[in-house]
C-alpha cells in the first residue's frame, strides 16, 4: 500500500511539474498582437474605435497594436484624436495599409506617419493629403494651390504657395503637423510635406524606396515575422524591443458605441434624424394628444442634433434651415403663398450650407436634399390645399357644428335632462318632456347646454 502512495505522490508530482513547464496562453506571455480596421472614411466611429481598442490592447498587455487602414481620408477632429491616442499608447502601434489595392490618402497618411512602424501591402498607396474643402478650410487641414513644378521643397521654401493667407496658414499648421511625425519617426519629411502642398501619392515600392514607410508585408504574419527584434520608441522615452515572430493575431471588433456613431454621423444619418424630430414634433403641436409624433419626433431630434455636434457644420446653414421650418409653420396657420415659398429657399439653402467642408464619406447627398424639400414642398401645398377647402365649405365647429345632431335622452326631469351627442354626455334643457332611450335633434347651445327639440317637431318647423 505504501508502495502504491509513493508511486501515486510521485505521478502527481512529475504532473504538476509538467504542467508548470507548459506554455502559457499567447495573452499570460504577452504574444499576443491585436488587429484594428479602418475601412472607409475616418470619423468620430474611427476615432472611438481606435481609443476603445488601445484601451484594451494596455488592459490584455498586447505585444503590439496593428492599425490596418483602407481609408480615402475624413475630419481633421477625428485624425488628431486618432494621432494622438497612437502617440500616448504604451503599446506599439503599427500602421498598415492593406490589403492589396486599398489606399491611405489624406488624413490617412498623417495616421500612417504617426505611427511606430509604417507598412504596407504590395499593391497599395499612400498620400494626396490635401483635401477638398468647401465653406472654408479646417484648422489642421491642407488647402491650397499644387505646386506644378513637380521639385521636392524644403524647409522655408515657398513653392506651391496658397495666394490667401487663410489658406496659407492653415496649409503650413498641416505641413508643420506632418514633418514633425516625420521627424519624430525618422521618415522622410521632405516627401511629407510635398504630399500636402502638391497632393503627391506613392505606391508601396515608392515609399518603401524613398524611406517613407519602414516595410512592405503580404499579410499581418508575415509583418510579425519582419518587425520581430525592432526597437521602437515609446511614449516617454521608454524604448521596446520586439517580439512578434509568434504572436497570435486576434481582430478587435467595434464596440456598440462605435457601431452607433458609424450610423448616427453620416451626414445623411443625421439630417434625416434632425428632419424626422422636427416633422414629429409639429405634427405633436397640430394635433396634441397623439403622443407617438412627439416621443419619436423628441428622440430623433434629440439623437440628430447630438450627431450634428460631432460634425463640421456651418451654424449659419442650420439657421436657414430652422428659419424655413418655421416660415412653413406659420404658412400652415395663415396661408400668404410668399411665406411658404420662402420657408422652402431657406431650407434648401440652409441644407447645401450645412455642412462646412467635403470630406471623403462625409457629403450630404442631393438625393436626400431633393427629397426632404420635395416631402416640404408637398406638406406644404397639402396644407394650405387643405385650408383653402376648409374655409370654402361649411363652418364645422361650435354651434353651427351641433345644430341638426341626433342626441339620445339618458335622464330626463320635467325641462332639463343629459342627452349623448356627438361622442359626449352634454346637459340639455327643452320646453318639452322626454323619456330616458328617445332620439331628440339639437336644436341650440347655450353656455355649453343643449337645446334639443323632438325630431319631428323640426320637420315640421316647430319651436325651438
């Protein structure tokens, strides 16, 4: 038996000596590499979305963070927020355009630049960081005449020069924000600076040659293996040496909150939000008491003008759009014809102001704009189609709406009684007497009571 013990103790020792041994799980020996896509314009839902992955990426003590990009640009507000979550992280981020034919243009390139390590796929692109802009440029945001003489520029060199000095000084903010990642990264600052003042691009084997990214990868596990023994500086100073070689991808999916913002800050998202709340809400007012107009109208409204306020929008062109709404308000309770017309040039107007600039995914499309005034201009012509025969036909509220009612007697005492007419219980008086079941006609109403005579008795043109 003793023997037997032994044996037992001894198994279950050389067991648990084993199990010691054993390899851990990528996340307990920190091999672990997390993958974050951007796919499209980049918005406050990117921005959320990086934020809320690094966060997780610090908590789960990932190896590295790998930022994967197929974005045509999007909001100066929302790349800086982006820039600057990557600067702060305590975990390597690294920049990769992938897959092959996807492209990091405009705000793209600036995130590109800031992070640890820049890489892309075969195939891809990377520049034209000079935006289009509308209603004036965005601080932080390039603007301005290409310089059509195609020569790299330097420091203090004015070629490419935007005339206005707006546009100059918010050209050379943007040209100044992406030489220092430049520098802060060790790539090339002169092409940086071209690929704001001139929109210049290059493909993955240009970049790579002129020292703009670091590495071309054909998939996350082949970049694992190259940038495996790097060392990359840290925010603070602190340096890191890599090792990925067999870290064990994992994709970070959005949140709930980030999925929420991708919906609600599309532009169209949120004008038709703002249009719904505000048609809820006049539809509450004209008719009180239908209560489901007003609690979605509220919500909608509520929701659209919070997505508003994460967006570039021109104040002036909300006003225009508020004035309109308004003038097709009062043109439903005093029809005029020129205050209508008016209510919907201002909308119109006040829609294609909107927004300040256009951004790449962030254009409010005619089509919603032409059916939103075409749904105004249809309300408003229905409306005021609807008054006109209203006041043509015969008067229905008040007396003249009660006269010639049928009205069943529910009590009667000697002249005075209570009759049910039109849906109501009403107190009723006549020179007669009635039995409680009999139909009498309304004849009058005097201070809320009823005057009623018997049916007959108005055929044959009796008293009242």
């Amino acid at each position: 038996m003793q023997t037997i013990k032994a044996a037992l103790i001894a198994a279950i020792a050389i067991v648990a000596l084993v199990v010691s041994h054993l390899p851990g799980s990528a996340e307990e020996n920190g091999r672990l590499a997390l993958t974050v896509t951007i796919d499209g314009a980049i918005g406050p839902a990117s921005a959320s979305y990086v934020k809320e992955a690094l966060a997780k990426a610090g908590e789960r003590r990932a190896e590295v963070v790998i930022l994967r990009m197929n974005t045509p640009g999007g909001l100066n507000s929302s790349m800086r927020e982006i820039i600057a979550d990557v600067l702060a992280s305590p975990i390597p981020v690294i920049g990769y355009v992938a897959p092959s034919g996807a492209h990091a243009a405009s705000a793209g390139t600036y995130i590109l630049y800031a992070t640890h390590i820049a890489v892309m796929a075969p195939g891809t692109n990377i520049g034209a960081a000079t935006p289009v802009q509308i209603g004036g440029p965005l601080p932080g945001l390039p603007s301005g005449t290409p310089d059509k003489g195609g020569k790299d520029k330097k420091d203090g060199d004015q070629q490419g020069e935007p005339k206005d000095a707006m546009t100059a000084k918010v050209t050379n903010d943007a040209v100044a924000f992406i030489r220092s990642l430049a520098e802060l990264r060790g790539h090339n600052a002169d092409w940086a600076e071209k690929a704001v003042r001139e929109a210049a691009t290059l493909s993955a084997n240009g970049a790579l040659q002129a020292h703009v990214i670091d590495l071309i990868a054909r998939d996350p596990a082949d970049l694992l293996g190259q940038i495996d023994g790097r060392v990359v500086e840290l925010a603070g100073g602190k340096t890191q040496r890599l090792a990925t070689k067999d870290d064990v991808l994992e994709d970070i999916d959005p949140g709930w909150i980030s999925r929420f913002l991708a919906v609600i800050t599309d532009p169209n998202v949120a004008f038709i939000l703002l249009m719904v709340g505000i048609y809820g809400l006049l539809f509450e007012f004209m008719s009180p008491g239908a209560v489901a107009p007003g609690v979605v109208g509220a919500i909608c409204l509520l929701v659209g003008l919070y997505a508003l306020n994460l967006l570039p929008i021109n104040y002036a062109g909300l006003a225009l759009m508020l004035i309109g709404i308004t003038l097709l308000a009062v043109e439903a309770f005093n029809p005029t014809v020129v205050i209508g017309i008016g209510g919907v040039i201002a909308f119109v107007l006040g829609a294609l102001m909107l927004f300040r600039i256009e951004a790449p995914g962030y254009r409010l499309s005619w089509w919603v704009i032409g059916i939103t005034a075409a749904v105004f201009i249809g309300f408003f012509l229905v409306v005021l189609g609807s008054l006109r025969r209203a006041g043509k036909g015969p008067v229905r509220v008040g007396a003249q709406a009660m006269r010639g009612l049928p009205a069943e007697v529910l009590d009667w005492n000697e002249n005075e009684g209570h009759v049910f007419a039109h849906g109501e219980r009403w107190q009723a008086r006549s020179a007669e007497t009635f039995k409680p079941g009999e139909v009498v006609e309304v004849a009058n109403i005097v201070d809320l009571t009823l005057v009623v005579r018997r049916a007959s008795a108005a055929r044959e043109g009796g008293p009242a």
